[in-house]
C-alpha cells in the first residue's frame, strides 16, 4: 500500500505547532537552540585553537583555574544563603600581599606570615557578617563597600607595588618563601599543586553542605529565612560563618595566586567576585539561595577557565576577552532565571 507524503508531512507539522502552543513552550525551544548553538561554537574554537589539547596547556589551565575553584566553593554557601559576596577579589588581593610583606619586608618565618594572611581573610569576611546581620545592611552594599576598603588597604600596604619589588630592595628581607611557590606552581605526580588544594576544598565544601548541621542550616536559611528561624536555626550566626568561610577561602585562593605569579600585589583577583558567581550559577546554584552544591559550582568554574583559555589561545585581546565574559555573565543569569522561570 502506498505511503501517503502529504499525511506524514502534516503529522510532522502538527508536532511542531504542539512544540511550540504556548509561550512557555516557544522559551524553552528558543533556550534549548540557542544552548546548542553556543555549545557547539565552543567546541569549534576549542577544537581550533592552537595547542589546545597539549598536556602542556592542560597543566597551565589547573594552575590558572585553582583559585577560581576556590572562591566559587565559597560563593556557592554564600549564595545558598541567599547572599552574595562582592568583595572576594579585593579580600584575595589584600590577604595574598599580606602574607608577602610579612614575610618579605617584616621579616616573620613563613608559616606565621601565611597563617596571618589567612586570618586577616576570616576577620574580613566575620566584618562582612557582622555588618550584614547586625546593621542589617543588604549583603551586595556590605560586600561592596569591603570590596573597595580592602583594596584601600591593600594598596597602602605594599605602596602600590608588587611583593616583593627591586623598588623596596632596603626594606626587602627575603623573597616568596617555596612553601607559597609550590602552592601556587608546585606538582604532586605532575598534577598542578593548586589544582590538587581546589580540589580538596571541592570536598570539603561538599561535606560541609551536605553532612553537616552547618550546612542544613545554610539551606534552610537560604530558602526561607523566617521559616529556619522558627525552627530554631540562629540565622544571624549561620550569616556570619558563612561570610567568615568564604573570607577564609578567598585567603587561601591569595595565597595559591600569588605563588603562580611568584609575586603578589593589591590589584590582583580584579573581576573575581564576578567570575566566582558565574561559576556558581553556570553549576546549577538558585542565584536567591536555597538550592545548589559545590560539584556543579566546580563544573562552572572548569567552563569558565576552559573558555579564558580558548580566548586566550586565539590571541583575543585582554579587554576583548572582559567584554566577552561580561556577555557570557549577564548570558549566564538570564538563562538561569527563565530556565526557572519556564521549568527549560
């Protein structure tokens, strides 16, 4: 018996007008086109790109993505608790230099002077807490005003110039101890050592949110604040360790920065904060707390240093590449909130 063409062909377009009877249908095929598109256009330039599959180029990108693992670890509890922190590139850059010049210019044994850089990140991030749930500032005003306070400080403490700089050679006592060094360009059986301490605090933040009363408390305050206070979750001490974690983090994330660079200075982690929270919302983190986890926020960050790399590769101009990650950002958050919005 012969085919009827003209019966399939309406029954295929019938599939289509079905696919696309409502608004909400019509928003999630136009998201799931344009994610394939996007998504093949990476593969395109990765696939392109000049040493890009190179073991070479494999170790440069663990080194580079590190500290970006760990900062969005800590913007992940952050924004689980329906917070933000924009402060974590300046609190980065001011603890890294802190632990520089106290051991380079004041002349304090390594260990002391790496303790004291990670301490001044938990003491910024508990000032951050405390402003937050105690003067009942919003946290992106808070975080936002540290941001510009630690990078004041940051510059005033080194002068401006790098730790250490031949500018400073009278007051310099020694350079950047091995310690950092290997954190920051170390290997452990070829694996990049920053990439290895990412990876740890992955697991860490994993534990922490998942088996632990800390971390369900994170939760609950993240979805519904008065509801978590009912039941008996002190939600102003959960804010401020949660501001105190991710002030730690951010001085950890200093400290492997500045062994990469084998220097450290004021400026460094400029735009973190954004990448932090891109990462995070590229891993399935609600960017209004409640719902999310450290494995997809380390997903995201991956993404986010895989495509820095492939820009990188093509030769893509340093302020071509911000304007570039700045679209992918807002990209990021719009395609998040109609994914929620429209159930894509």
């Amino acid at each position: 018996m012969a085919k009827n063409p003209s019966g399939a062909s309406t029954s295929a377009l019938g599939r289509v007008a079905t696919w696309v009877a409502t608004p909400q249908l019509r928003v999630r095929l136009v998201m799931r086109a344009v994610l394939v598109l996007v998504a093949l256009l990476f593969f395109y330039y990765a696939a392109t790109a000049p040493r890009f599959f190179s073991a070479t180029n494999a170790t440069n990108m663990g080194e580079r993505t590190a500290p970006d693992i760990i900062l969005a670890v800590g913007q992940t509890i952050v924004i689980i608790s329906a917070g933000i922190d924009l402060s974590v590139g300046a609190v980065l850059a001011f603890s890294g230099s802190l632990a520089a010049v106290a051991y380079c210019y004041w002349g304090i044994p390594v260990w002391p002077a790496m303790l004291i850089g990670v301490a001044s990140g938990a003491l910024l991030g508990l000032i951050n807490g405390l402003i937050i749930t105690k003067g009942r500032i919003p946290d992106f005003i808070a975080t936002l005003g540290m941001s510009l306070t630690a990078r004041g400080l940051g510059l005033i403490l080194t002068g401006g110039l790098p730790v250490p700089s031949h500018l400073t050679a009278v007051t310099l006592k020694a350079y950047l101890p091995n310690e950092v060094l290997w954190l920051g360009s170390g290997r452990i059986l070829g694996v990049p050592t920053g990439a290895l301490v990412g990876l740890l605090i992955v697991a860490a933040g994993w534990v922490i949110l998942k088996q632990t009363g800390f971390g369900r408390a994170v939760f609950a305050v993240g979805g519904h604040k008065e509801a978590a206070r009912v039941s008996g979750i002190n939600v102003d001490r959960t804010k401020i360790m949660v501001y105190v974690l991710m002030g730690l983090l951010a001085a950890i994330g200093g400290l492997v920065l500045s062994g990469r660079m084998n220097s450290a200075n004021a400026l460094m982690g400029d735009g973190m904060e954004l990448q932090s929270i891109a990462a995070t919302v590229i891993g399935g983190t609600n960017l209004f707390g409640g719902e999310g986890g450290v494995i997809g926020s380390l997903l995201g960050a991956l993404i986010m240093g895989i495509l820095l790399n492939v820009l990188r590769l093509h030769n893509l101009q340093d302020f071509a590449q911000k304007v570039v990650m700045g679209l992918l950002i807002i990209g990021v958050v719009l395609f998040d909130q109609l994914r929620r919005r429209y159930g894509a």
